[in-house]
C-alpha cells in the first residue's frame, strides 16, 4: 500500500506555515520546510505538525520558559542574576544537606528568617543588588540570616579560606 503525501504548502498550523515539501526520510514520512511567525524557517515532520506536537520553531517554548523563570523580575540573560543567585545559594545552606557548607549552616541550626526564606522581593529591599565581587556574610556566624545579620562582603581568597579553615578546626585546642 502507498502512502498519500498530504500537501501542506500554503496551509497554517499553530505559528507555522507550510512552504514547500522538504524531503521524505527513510522511513517513508514526509517533511516539510515551514515558515515560523517569528521569521525563523524549520523542516518539520508533517504529521508531528499536523498533530500538534510541533507548533513552532521553538520560539513558543521559549517564551513560555522566560516567562516562567521570570515571576521575580530577577534573570539576566540565560542565567539568574547574581543577587538571586545568592539568596539561592543562602537558602541551600541551611536547608539542603548536599551542598558542602550545609554542616556549618544547616547543620548546627542556622535557618534563614521568615522574611526571606520563600521572597526574594523582601531580600532584595534589604540587601540591595550583590555587588561585583561581593558575597553574602552573616555578621555573627552563630545568628541566622536576616536583614538585620547580613553584609555583602570582599569574597575571600583561597589562602583567606584556607586560614580561616585551619584556625576553625585549631581553636578547640
């Protein structure tokens, strides 16, 4: 039995538009060269088109995904900005036991307060922007992280870590 190549020049699915018949692969399916709204041409399996599971080039699911990483105002880019980035790395601290500084934080009860722990709009008004070359510090390393126990401070050198190490696992001595 033989297929029937179904023309799809000419006709509008979802955001694209059929152009012209591409190519047939080896397993007998046809596809097509598409028109995007955004502009971009695709090849695209006819049937995946015709079925919906192929609506664009690609420029809907990025939209959808800037969207969504996007509630807080807070993305540079292909990546979080540094200050969310911080509050992140804060919050991984006291509440995920596989990151390593979990049992210097987490570990002996340092919890973030209740104005940061689920908004960062709250932590970004009482921090400000990290600045280039900064890193969170807790004033007191016995008291939680809050607005009134944080700085943004110098981020160490590696030998400034390594002293600090040492002088940590020495002073019960």
């Amino acid at each position: 039995m033989r297929k029937v190549r179904i023309d799809m020049a000419g006709q509008r699915y979802a955001r694209l538009l059929g152009v012209d018949f591409s190519h047939t692969d080896r397993h007998g399916h046809c596809h097509w060269l598409f028109a995007c709204d955004c502009g971009t041409m695709i090849v695209a399996h006819g049937g995946n088109v015709r079925a919906g599971s192929t609506t664009s080039c690609g420029c809907r699911h990025r939209e959808i995904s800037a969207a969504r990483l996007r509630t807080h105002g807070e993305r540079a880019d292909k990546r979080h900005a540094p200050t969310y980035r911080a509050w992140q790395a804060m919050k991984s601290l006291c509440d995920n036991p596989k990151v390593s500084g979990y049992p210097q934080c987490g570990g002996r009860g340092i919890a973030v307060a209740a104005r940061w722990r689920d908004d960062f709009p709250a932590f970004l008004a009482d921090m400000g922007e990290r600045p280039l070359g900064m890193t969170l510090r807790r004033d007191d390393a016995q008291r939680d992280f809050g607005p009134n126990a944080c700085h943004w401070a110098v981020v160490p050198t590696r030998a400034e870590r390594a002293a600090r190490s040492w002088s940590h696992r020495h002073a019960e001595v």
